[in-house]
C-alpha cells in the first residue's frame, strides 16, 4: 500500500515593489506579477486564519471594497479558489471582471501592495500506512500542513481534489474522499475543518 507523507509549507511575505493607486493601474499590475504573488493575495486570508473579514475571501477583493467598488468586490470575493488548479487561469478571471467594469478606472485609492509569497515545503517526517495512522496522522500536523495538502497540492498536481481525498482513493475509501473534496474550506478555520476531517476518518 502507498505511503501517506504529511508536508508542510513555510512562507515568508516579500514585497514586489509594485503597487496600484487607480483601477487601471491595478489591471496592469496583475498582468505583470508572478503566480507566486497572485497566490499570496488569493489564498492569504485562508492561510493565516482568515485574516480578513469573513465578507472578502481575498484581499483583492478587500481593497476594491474599501476603495468604492463593491460590484467588483462581490465578484472577486466569488472566485471559486477551490477550483483554482492554474493561477494563470485566475489571473486571466480577474482581469476578465476588470474589463467588464471600468468605472471609475482612473479614481485615486488607497494603494495596493503587491507582496509575493516565498514558499518553501518541509517533509515533516510522519507517514501513514493505513487509515489509523492517516487520522493519528491529521490530529499531529499543524495547519499549515493542512494548508498545503487541501489547497496547494491542487495547483501542483492540477487537479481539483487534494492530497488527502487521493490518497483515500488510493485506498478504496471513495466515500471518505469525496466528503472531504465537499469540505467548504473558505467556510471555516483549519481547525474546524481538521476537526470535521477527523470526524469523516472516524466514521465506519
């Protein structure tokens, strides 16, 4: 049977030097940055405990609210991230949404920061070989491995489930996998969804 390896991600914020005052300066922005920094204002509310209000699942979409943009706020808030297995795919959504709104475009806001997410994985050196040791596994790890085995191995394996849904594939527990690919993970804290991932892994 397949090893189960529990990793984990570091970060560490970097500024890019870029930053936006206006709608149109802001659409440029994000045309020239990297996916790396993409990453950081997309998934950073969920990485660091959801940081900002439970209204903006990103912090794109924060700062259009602040600034007088809450259409646009709305649609950036919409963004499916758990979809999301091509940040090129989601830089092209959000300046389709740009485009499609340009009120405004010239307004002077508050600026934006462009901060690029250094990431580094870390084997934490736990392995699972079946299900016992895959639940003892999960109450263990910190969130942020978490984090890394729900959301980032999507965008490393392309595809729109997790590590610990095909790994459970891998094993004959479809059930239990397709609970968890079903877990809103921008609903509630990783603590709550390990707690709700322990309880699927408990069920007989």
């Amino acid at each position: 049977m397949t090893q189960f390896a529990f990793r984990s991600e570091l970060w560490t914020a970097q500024y890019t030097g870029i930053k936006a005052n206006t709608l149109a300066s802001f659409a440029r922005a994000l045309k020239e940055v990297d996916d790396d920094t993409i990453y950081y204002h997309l998934y950073r509310n969920l990485f660091e405990y959801h940081f900002l209000p439970t209204d903006y699942g990103n912090s794109f979409a924060y700062w259009l609210a602040e600034n007088g943009f809450p259409v646009l706020a709305e649609k950036f808030s919409a963004l499916d991230l758990l979809e999301c297995v091509c940040i090129a795919d989601m830089r092209e959504r959000m300046l389709d949404i740009l485009r499609s709104d340009i009120d405004g475009i010239e307004k002077i806001c508050k600026p934006f920061y462009f901060i690029r997410a250094v990431r580094r994985t870390i084997d934490l050196g736990i392995r699972a070989r079946n299900l016992e040791e895959f639940r003892e596994g999960i109450g263990k790890v910190g969130i942020h491995s978490l984090f890394y085995h729900l959301v980032t191995s999507r965008l490393y394996h392309g595809e729109p489930t997790n590590d610990f849904s095909r790994w459970l594939r891998e094993i004959g527990e479809e059930e239990k996998a397709e609970e968890i690919d079903r877990l809103d993970l921008m609903a509630y804290s990783l603590y709550e969804v390990r707690n709700r991932i322990l309880k699927i892994l408990s069920e007989s």
